[in-house]
C-alpha cells in the first residue's frame, strides 16, 4: 500500500527527534529512511529505498550503522509520543516474538529456531516484542533481538569471531525469551504505562516461573497454555516420600511426591468433556462489515500442576477453555490460565486475550507495508536501528490516523452542535408574538 507522504509532514514528525542527532547528516538520512519505509515498493531495504528517496545509499547504510545518534533518547520519546495518543487505563500489555528468516549464517544472532513467519524451525533471527495496546490502537512498545545459546558459547572460536563482525556487545548474553519479556514489562511499569493485564501466547504462558513473577509485580494476566499442562481440581494434598540417607553425593533439593489428592488432570481431558450446553456464546466486538464476533468459552478455577512433583504448589487460577469452529465442520480447543480476580466475568477475560487480534494487525503493517523484516544488514546495531526507524514511520502513520479520527469527531460535533443552534432559533421564532 502507499502512503500520501510529504517531507513537510515528516520533518514536522520528526522534530522532537532532532536534538538526538549529532550532525544535520543524521537528521536528513533518518528523514529519508522514514519516509522511504512509508513509500510504495516491495523491498524496504538500504538500495531499493535510496533510489526511491534520492539519497545516497552508502549514508543510509552509515545511519545504520556509523552516524551518532543517541538510540535510546530517540526510543524514550518516540514511547512516550505514542503514549500521549493512547494512553488507556484500560490498556493491555501484549507479549509476542516474530521471526526474520534469514538466507545465510552470518547475520546477527541468526541460527536454525522456530520462525514463527514461516511456521517451522528455520534459519532465522526471532524478536521479542512488548506492544501497548490502548483505545483499540495497538503499537510496538519496544523489540529485542533473542540471543541463541550458541551466540553465546565463548569457547566456540568461529561464534567468538562472527560477534566480532557483527559488532555484538560484550554485555549481550543469553536469556530465555520469557526473561527477556519480564524486563520490558520492567521497562513499562519504570515508566508508568497505565494497563490492567498481561497477555501472552502459550510460548509463554506454559512457563510456570514467567507467571510466577508477573504476579510479584503485581501483573494481571491472560496467557495460553499447552493441551498437555496438568492441574488439580481442588485444592491437591501432596504425600510425600521419607527421605532416604544419604551418605555420599548432593543432599535431596526437593521432596518427592509419591501421590497427591485428588490427582492432576490436562486441561485437554476438560476441555473435550464440556457439555455442549455449557458452553457460554460471547460477543467480542464488531468487524469492519459490522458483523459480531462470537466465540465459545467456558472458564472454571482450577491450581496448576506443573512441578508439583518436587512439591510446588501453585496459587489458584482460572482456566478459559475457547472452542473455534472450523470450515470443515471441526472446532480447535485453546487454553489458558488468567489470574484475574475470581469475580471476573468470562466474557471480560476473553476479550482480553482477544486483543492479540491488534498486535496481529500491527505485525501485517509493520512487515508487509514497512518492511520490518527486510534489513540486509548483519551488524547488532544494524538491525535495532533498523527495527526503530520502522516503529518511528508505524508511529507517524498511526499518529496521522488518530489526528484525522480526532478531526472528523470534531466536525461531527460542530455539525451538530449547528443543527442544535438554527432549531432552536426556529422554535424560539415560532413562539414570538404576532
């Protein structure tokens, strides 16, 4: 899709970002590349957009890579501008990953991992990203790209030599993707972001310790589980086994369980056996045609299961079980665990976890119209320069939607408001002596 761009309108946009710049260099080219990843064409990367904007393509790959600019001061306002626009007591914090499938081996962090584009273990660089969203206006918060173990295996000579090249910090280290998505929470919570819940997919969800500590911080949540994740129906009585006497070797770090009561179940044993008339119909929202989104959910309080062979027990949640229908007749259960309080309605934690519908729609915008996924560069900074510079063009584009939304209220409003006006001098007119 093209966009109606003028480079008026974006040195406007991007003002506030100047004083990041060291050199009015850095100012024209981070111009050139905002606007060459708003204009039509299939390829968003350095050559094709420099052709495009009539900038030198060599300058645009220096932005990336060479130019001084400060990345987080730019990140902090472009957060903040974006918050002044949606911000939404209401809000929901949205953790998601996405790939970016990668031809060779020698780019960034790049290695053979689930790529969730493609749907399949491939050769590719995978981003953790936190999105907001707000007033039904979903936007990227912030992405971090994943380190795979093996980018961080220092006795590895050929990864020791390709962080090297591609310019990886010292600093940068491994962590599990859901560790990862508890720092930008951090990083939300840091800066005051008004929400009421997390929600997350079942790469997450599953991990008993990612929600473990969203509830120390205090976090809502909303978050998928596997069909084979175990839980208790009732509050479990764990019997544990005597410990045995050691007289050599580590001491026993946790107690074994021998029976528990009553006994775990998986959550796919509850979901086939909901009668069909249990089942609660929701509707969501409306579509662009103005149809009902319905679907089908049932929820119950339940205590997961997940460890409780070493002896942990889990606070209790409730589990949503959602059944969507097929086109061939068959439906698809998913399940997930929330521990909004137990007065909750179902509805109202169901159109929760329906809000990864907006993060959906953002990821289709920010990769097949702003080409998020398009960078050829290798280099560590590269890339987050590059993801930045995408959310600052998906900022300018959902800013001038929200300005034109505000203006059409506005002129809703003053036409009505001089309906009200002319009628009520003709009723005043009418009741004047003859």
């Amino acid at each position: 899709m093209a966009h109606n761009i003028t480079f008026s309108s974006i040195e406007e946009y991007l003002a506030p970002y100047a004083p990041f710049f060291r050199r009015a260099e850095g100012k024209e080219l981070a111009k050139c590349y905002v606007t060459g990843l708003m204009m039509e064409g299939e390829r968003k990367s350095v050559e094709p957009m420099s052709d495009r904007v009539h900038a030198s393509e060599r300058g645009m790959q220096r932005l990336l890579t060479e130019v001084k600019w400060d990345h987080g001061g730019v990140s902090r306002v472009y957060r903040r501008r974006m918050l002044a626009e949606t911000s939404d007591p209401q809000g929901v914090l949205v953790i998601d990953d996405t790939g970016f499938p990668k031809k060779g081996r020698h780019s960034v962090c790049v290695a053979r991992q689930y790529c969730g584009a493609l749907g399949k273990v491939a050769n590719c660089q995978v981003g953790v990203s936190l999105s907001y969203v707000g007033q039904e206006v979903c936007w990227p918060y912030t992405m971090d790209l994943y380190v795979p173990k093996s980018w961080d295996n220092m006795q590895d000579s050929e990864y020791v030599l390709m962080r090297k090249k591609t310019r990886m910090p010292e600093t940068v280290h491994y962590r599990k993707k859901w560790q990862i998505a508890l720092e930008q929470i951090d990083l939300a919570l840091e800066e005051g972001v008004p929400h009421r819940a997390v929600v997350a997919d079942s790469w997450y969800g599953n991990v008993s310790e990612f929600r473990k500590e969203l509830a120390e911080r205090g976090e809502g949540y909303v978050v998928g589980v596997y069909s084979d994740t175990e839980v208790f129906l009732d509050p479990p009585v764990l019997l544990e086994a005597q410990p045995r006497k050691r007289r050599r070797g580590r001491p026993q770090k946790y107690p074994r369980v021998i029976e528990t009561n009553p006994p775990p179940v998986k959550v796919s044993e509850l979901g086939t056996s909901v009668g069909e008339d249990d089942w609660e119909h929701l509707e969501l929202r409306r579509d662009s045609r103005g149809k009902p989104l319905i679907v089908e959910a049932v929820s119950r309080r339940v205590w997961p299961a997940q460890g409780y062979r070493k002896g942990f027990v889990h606070e209790e949640v409730w589990l949503i079980i959602e059944r969507r229908h097929k086109a061939n007749g068959q439906f698809e259960l998913r399940y997930f665990f929330s521990n909004l309080p137990q007065e909750m309605p179902t509805l109202e934690m169901v159109r929760l976890l329906h809000e990864r519908f907006w993060i959906e729609q953002g990821y289709k915008e920010l990769k097949d119209e702003l080409g998020l996924d398009h960078h050829e560069g290798r280099s560590w900074t590269g890339w987050h320069r590059h993801v930045l510079l995408v959310f600052l063009a998906f900022g300018y584009l959902t800013c001038t939607r929200l300005q034109g939304k505000k203006r059409q209220i506005q002129e809703m409003w003053k036409q009505r408001l001089q309906l009200a006006l002319t009628q009520g001098r003709e009723n005043s007119d009418c009741r004047m002596p003859p």
